[in-house]
C-alpha cells in the first residue's frame, strides 16, 4: 500500500498496480515441462510464505487469482482481506467461521478449526495440482461435498495426470495435500526439497560489521573469559553471534526457559536429578568446563534465573558471550554507506549503482543491520533487486524511485508504556522525519523546548530514538497510536510549514487527505528537481502522481518532455506510455523516435504548427527535436530553420530560450567549421540556461574546443559538466563528459583503451553514446596496438548505422579494416571517397593507406581536400592522425 485516507465518509486506498497473470494458468505441455516452469515461481512463492508464516501470519485465501505472476517471474500475493496473525489480530487459537474459497480450504479450515501456515500450504498444494494436471484433486464445488468427497478417498496422484512429472515433485504435491496439517510440511521444509535439500533461508549476507570487535570476543571466548555484546534494536546482535560461531567452531547455544539450569539443556542433555542446590550447581559447573565449548546467551533475559546467576560472575573454559546490556558491553555500530557499498553490482562511474543503492539503505534502515536485512528482502520482494551471488543488482530507474518514495524505517513496539506526552512527542519525532529537529519538535508538540530535550533524551535512553546529525529519529513507536484524523490533522500542520515544492510537503498533503492539492504541488517539486538536474529523481514522481491522479494532463506533458529528454530506449517507450491520454504528447513522442532515426521530414510533419499547442513547453520541445533532426539536412536548410527559431518572441524575451537557441547556433557554426564561434556561443549560453541539466549539455560542446587543438581547454570544461552531471545524476551528460575527456586524451595521444567505461556508457541503452565511446576508444586501442581496437570500431559502426550516421560509420569502418584489413576495402574506398567532411575524409583514407590499401584520390578530390586544410599546421590529431601524418600516409603534400 502507498497510502491512505479519508475523503467524507469514504475511506481511500493507494496501492501499486500489479500486472501478472494467475498462478499456474496459461501452461502446457507434460508435467515435466509444466514443473519446470513452475519451480522459480513456486520457490519465491515459498519464500514470502516462509516469511509471513514466521511472523504467524496466514493468508487463509490462497488461490491462482490471489497470486499474480509478474512477467520476470516474480509472485504478488494478493488480497489480504482474510489474512490473519499475531502481527494483524487476535490469535487464530479460537473456532472461527468458515472462511476462505471452497476448493482451496484445507480440511481444518473448512471445520472452523485452528489455522496456521499448513493451511496456506494445503491451499498452494491444490494450486500445484491444478496447475500440472488442469483439474482440482477434488471437483467438488461447494462446502459440504467437499469434506464429503475428502473423507471417502484420496486424490487421484498427481503423477497418473500429469506423465513425466518427476517423481520428487508428486512426492511434495502429495505431501502438500494432507488431510492431517501435522503431516504437512512447512514453507521452509517445501524450499528445501525443491531445491534438493539445499539450505531454503539462502536469504543471507555476508558480514557487514567491523572485524575487529569480533576477533576481541573471540579471544575472549578462547581464553575462558565472559564477554558481552549490545546494541539498539534490529542493529544485528543475532548475526553477530552466528558470525562468531562460524569463527569458534565449539558452541552451544543456550535456550529460553524458567525452569533451574534448563536454558543449558543442550550443553548438558538432562539437568542433574540428585543432590542439594549446592551440589548441582557444582555438577553443572563441572559438565561446563567438560564440554570445553562457548556458550552463546542471545538474549539474557530470557534465560531462567539460575543459568544467569551462575553465568553472572563465573565462566566455563569455553568462555560465555551473553547479549546484554552492560558497561563492558561491547556495542555494535551502525553500518557505515561505504560498508553498504559492498552489496551491490552495477558501476559506480556513470551510474552510481553501489553507492546510491548504499544511501537508500541508510535513510530507511540507520545503518542497522537487521533493518538492512528486512529491507532488502523488501526489496527482492517487490522485485526492485536480484540476487548475484552475495551481491545484488539493481536498476537506475528503482533508485530514482526509492529516492522519492518515503523512507521512513520500520519501527520495533516498545516493551514498556510511554507517558502520554512521550509518546505524543514519540509520534511527531516519527512523522516529521528528516525534520525532527529540536525547535520544531517543540513547535507542534506545543511545549518548551528544554521540556521537549529533556523528554527526547529520557526516549534515547529507552531505545525509542537516536541523534543522527542534529535531527531526531525514531527507533521504536509506543503503544499508544493515533486516531486516523489526527494523523491527517498532523501531516496537514507539517505541510503548512513547508514551502511549495519543498521536499517532504507532497508526502505530507498526500497523507493528509488533500489530493486537490497534490498536482499543484507535484509541479511544483518537479521543476524544481528538474531545474537541480535531478530528471530521474523527477521522472519517478511524475509516475507515482499519474498513478494517484492519471486525469491531470499538465503533468502528462511534463512526464513525457522529461522522459524524452532522458533519450534512452527505456524511456522513449515510457514516453508512448504515458502520453496515450494525451495527442499533443503522442505526436511528440512519435517526433523524438523519428528524430533519433535523424529522419527529418517525418519530424518536420508530424510536429507540423506549433502555434496552436495548448502545452508552450511541448511545444517547445517540438522545436528542440526539429533541429536534432536538423542535423541530417543541409547546412543551408539548418541554419534557415535555426533563423526562423529565433523569431519566437520567447528567443527574444526570456533569457533562458535565448540561452538555448544560442546552444543551437553554436552546433551549426559547429557543422560550419566555424570552430572558434561554435565554442564562444556554448560557453556564453551555458551560464543562462535555467536548469542544471541543460547547462551541463552545453558546457558538453567541448568538441569545438577539440577541433581548435584546444585539448586541454576541452578538458577543463568537460571536468566542470562532469562534476555537475555526477552530483545530480544526469547519467547521460556524465557520460558524454568522460567520453569527451577521452576525446581529448586521444588528441594528446593516449594509448590504452578504457574497455570499462565502453561497458558502463553501454549499460545506459542510449545507441548514440555507446557508439561515440566505442569509436573514440577504438582510435586509442588503435594507436596502443590493443587487441579490442577491430571489435570497438566495428561495434561503433553498427551502431552508427543503427542512428543512420552514414558518414560517421564509414569512418568506424575504415577504422576497423586498418586494424584487421578484413572486409570489402573497394567499397570501404568509395564510401571514403563520397564523404563531404574533408577532416572526416582524409583521416579516413589515411587510415586505410596505412594499413597497405591503395588509395587511388581524383585531381579534384585532391584538391579539395587539401584546400580545407587549417592553417597554420596543427601537430595535434583530431581522429587517428595528425594532418601532416594523414598527408605522408597518402603521399600528398600540404599547400604554400
């Protein structure tokens, strides 16, 4: 569930749309292949019932239609209208009526009788049935021909119905379908013989937590000594244990009891029967030092009396490490971001994966490593995150998302009552988050300040909250709550307090019940990440607004002019998602597929007039993609279409449309050659665009600067887009910065290829960038005699004919046949020959020349080739050569 809330008398629910099918419906074939298709989905499935059944949850409605299968596979367990547990409710101990659907109630269920997890897994057995065989193992229908049919026989097995079922498989399905719950097994047990007996709860991570506090309770441990652990709730003291037992080898862990010396019952077997209190604590004493292992306490109090006094002062051999709070306790700390780090796969150059998915953890969880283990199950669950063997993967698009959703940590119930006032106070520390500072606390709690502190440090000492750089926040919720219109009347007292579009005030008006307001305030937040170059962050708002309110067209508009401008494959299919309402947005988005295919009458009709637009900013995206495409048509038919841009009367009046269509002039003096103008236009315009990203994307006409021998200057202005574009994560414009910069260390002459960064830029799914830095590290390989260059420059072809960049895939091509002299090199010549950019020609015959083709150059293509030389003579490359190395390889001399 997203959120809730009340509107008069009705009651709300947001919740994620789930798209998936029924569980098992839809499969073919022999039970062999149907098996197979089930076991992923089926393990999961098991996973998550493990899970809740832990907690004494039981969902009691379990049937295809409650258990969607997304298309990755993973289950979403739907409609928790009967689910019941110590966590939800009163316990299931007590007959309760007949609920559920007939053909999935287990046997006790169907009595009324006590439910537990073996209902559900009788209810998933009939799923299995269903599934592998098309009929349930019982047909009838209603209630009571049911329990009649299930007490006169047994289902036909299942591997009669379903041929080549393999024979581990029935043996589980039939065991699923128990009319005794006790001979059924559990969710764990399942996971264990699908997956052949391999440990189910694989759900675990490596240690995360400092080594050498560790290795001081080891030696502690060894040298028979007592030594105690702590920490605050959920930071991990059980994993700790368990990491040290791994660590001792020799351990026996001691168990809740009450009655004398009970908790040491697996170290001893049988407690002594004979003799004086006396006498048996001087027995137990004795059997301790015997066993010569470590006794693990992990939660002292819980113990019976006896084992704790005698453990209190004194300590076998194997030594005795208790988890209790004491002044020699050794505490766990939090879980550093860069600990959290090492969890995570991905690159953390261009897209950031390890340390933003660290920094989701540590706003939800505190660096705790029991919430950091919640969380990522969370996660795994939702399908945000898979597993690479100790590490996982996630998606930049799931960051975006996570960065704006709410991160508020999972809170532990308080063993112990709070006054009304701490626990008042307890509440707005939890509600005003990332806000929960001292004057504001005493602000809406309404009392004095030094009340509010006194009162917060009596919470810390309870375990109920943490100072975590000079804001509050809260560990545990009390057991008093809150009625549902307070709650609201709250969220809509903090929002007051916020400014439109500050971070925190949606959430807030969200929760408080006022969605009149939330596309006012969604709009608002929006242009303000967007103006902070935060377009992912942005992007992942807009979608969660449309899902709560699809009918508002301006933030239609807005979702997919950012989506376009994120120019990935990905978000371009968003785009078509999101503008189906909307036929301004539609005709933009076929424009931007049309523009990336540099197909310019297509663009230039389906954009058409612009003048009639409802939307100005659509509209002036339309402008944006007409001269993308601009690029494909010639010189004269740009610079006439970048001419009548500058009549709109927003070119003349707001400086950030002059500062953008200046961008544009600057691409055309490029295509001019007019180099020096071209760079003079992107860093005038930079300063006066109105959003990070587009300052950055000018800052990135560096390649004027490159074409000007100007290396270094190229250098220090792709470093400043590139530390703006890694701080907001524009992932697209980091990447172009380090191409760019690698454009420039080819021009110095570098010589080993950076295959990395090819791979990273490749992750981003955007052809253009991938094909610029497979080229530009194919020129370097080149020149370093590396073994990639052939590989990188044919990759770098193909995906410029993909773009229909004809000339700059000839050119990769010649590249490419200069490193293995494979291919057709006749019409590799001709194709050299026909290109109108003379640098781009020359380079290109030269490479080839070099490699042993015969280059066979007209009088005329001579001559005009030579005529566009610069002067004076630059000893700098721009491609593979320098001039004077591109005229020697042809056997051609520079004009006086």
């Amino acid at each position: 569930m997203i959120a809730h809330g009340r509107e008069g008398d009705t009651i709300w629910l947001a919740m994620e749309r789930v798209r998936g099918r029924p569980f098992g419906r839809g499969l073919s074939g022999d039970g062999a292949a149907r098996w197979e298709a089930l076991r992923e989905p089926l393990r999961r499935l098991l996973e998550t019932l493990a899970r809740v059944h832990e907690r004494g949850i039981v969902h009691r409605d379990l049937k295809p239609a409650n258990v969607l299968l997304r298309d990755d596979g993973q289950p979403i367990v739907l409609d928790l209208g009967l689910v019941r547990g110590d966590d939800l409710g009163p316990s299931l101990t007590r007959t309760l009526g007949v609920v559920g659907t007939p053909p999935y109630l287990s046997p006790e269920q169907a009595r009324g009788g006590r439910v537990d997890g073996q209902t559900d897994i009788y209810a998933l057995g009939v799923m299995l049935y269903e599934a592998l065989t098309d009929r349930p193992p019982y047909r009838a229908r209603d209630l009571v021909s049911l329990e009649w049919e299930r007490e006169r026989h047994e289902p036909t097995p299942v591997e009669r119905l379903a041929g080549g079922l393999p024979s581990e498989a029935a043996s589980l399905v039939t065991r699923m379908l128990q009319r005794d719950a006790e001979a059924r097994p559990g969710a764990m047990d399942c996971l264990s013989a699908l997956e052949g007996h391999r440990r189910a709860d694989d759900f675990r991570l490596p240690w995360l937590g400092d080594e050498t506090f560790l290795h001081g309770l080891a030696c502690q441990a060894r040298q028979g000594k007592a030594a105690d652990l702590w920490g605050p709730p959920c930071s991990g003291k059980t994993r700790a244990l368990e990491e040290l037992a791994t660590r001792l080898g020799a351990v026996s862990w001691l168990v809740p009891a009450e009655r004398p010396y009970a908790s040491l019952i697996r170290v001893l077997g049988v407690t002594p029967t004979g003799g004086t209190p006396a006498d048996v604590e001087e027995q137990v004493r004795r059997a301790l030092d015997r066993a010569d292992v470590t006794l693990l306490a992990d939660d002292w109090t819980e113990l019976d009396p006896w084992t704790r006094a005698l453990l209190e002062d004194w300590s076998p051999q194997g030594g005795v490490v208790r988890v209790r709070e004491a002044p020699s306790a050794t505490r766990l700390r939090a879980l550093a971001e860069e600990t959290l780090r090492g969890l995570f796969v991905g690159p953390e150059r261009v897209l950031h994966i390890p340390s933003d998915a660290a920094r989701q953890l540590i706003r939800r969880t505190g660096g705790l490593s029991g919430r950091v283990f919640d969380q990522l199950r969370r996660w795994a669950f939702m399908g945000w995150i898979r597993r690479e063997g100790d590490r996982f993967h996630i998606e930049r698009d799931s960051l975006d998302r996570l960065a704006v959703e709410s991160a508020a940590p999972p809170l532990h119930r308080l063993a112990h009552d709070l006054s009304a006032e701490a626990s008042d106070l307890l509440q707005w520390v939890r509600l005003l988050g990332p806000m929960a500072n001292l004057d504001l606390l005493a602000r809406f709690s309404d009392r004095p300040g030094w009340e509010v502190q006194l009162q917060l440090h009596a919470l810390e000492a309870s375990g109920a909250v943490l100072l975590h750089q000079e804001r509050w926040v809260a560990l545990a919720e009390g057991r008093r709550g809150w009625s549902e219109e307070r709650l609201q009347d709250a969220h809509a007292q903090i929002a007051a307090v916020l400014n439109e579009g500050e971070d925190g005030r949606f959430e807030h008006l969200l929760r408080a019940g006022r969605r009149e307001a939330l596309g006012q305030e969604a709009a608002a937040l929006v242009r303000r990440k967007e103006a902070q170059g935060r377009l992912g962050e942005a992007t992942a708002l807009l979608w969660l607004v449309r899902d709560l309110e699809p009918s508002t067209p301006a933030l239609t508009g807005l979702l997919v002019r950012l989506l376009l401008s994120k120019r990935s494959q990905e978000d371009l299919a968003q785009a078509q998602d999101a503008a189906a309402r909307s036929p301004e947005a539609h005709r933009l988005v076929r424009a931007a597929r049309f523009a990336n295919a540099s197909q310019w009458e297509a663009v230039e009709q389906t954009i058409g007039g612009t003048s009639t637009w409802a939307d100005p900013d659509l509209a002036w995206y339309g402008h944006v993609l007409r001269v993308r495409a601009a690029r494909e048509r010639s010189e004269d038919a740009q610079a006439a279409l970048i001419g009548a841009l500058q009549a709109d009367p927003r070119v003349a009046h707001e400086p950030a449309y002059r500062a953008h269509w200046l961008s544009w002039l600057g691409l055309l003096r490029f295509r001019q050659r007019r180099y020096a103008e071209a760079a003079a236009l992107a860093e005038e315009a930079a300063p006066r665009r109105n959003t990070l990203a587009g300052k950055v994307s000018t800052l990135l006409n560096a390649p004027a600067r490159i074409m000007l021998y100007q290396p270094e200057r190229a250098q220090s202005l792709a470093r400043r887009a590139l530390a703006d574009a890694q701080e907001a994560r524009l992932c697209s414009d980091e990447a172009n910065a380090l191409r760019l910069l690698r454009a420039a260390d080819n021009q110095l002459g570098a010589t080993e290829p950076d295959l990395d960064l090819v791979d990273e830029i490749a992750a981003l799914r955007e052809p253009r960038l991938e094909a610029e830095a497979c080229l530009t590290e194919g020129l370097i390989a080149w020149r370093g005699r590396h073994g990639s260059a052939a590989g990188l420059a044919r990759r770098a072809a193909r995906g410029f004919q993909s773009l229909g960049w004809t000339p700059s895939a000839k050119y990769a091509f010649a590249l490419a046949w200069a490193c293995d002299g494979e291919g057709d090199i006749q019409g590799l010549l001709q194709g050299l020959y026909s290109l109108s950019d003379p640098a781009l020609r020359l380079d290109g015959l030269a490479l080839v020349a070099q490699a042993g083709a015969e280059v066979v150059m007209s009088d005329e293509l001579i001559q005009t080739t030579l005529v566009s030389l610069q002067a004076p003579r630059r000893p700098l490359r721009v491609g593979a050569m320098s001039e004077s190395d591109a005229l020697y390889h042809l056997k051609l001399e520079r004009p006086r």
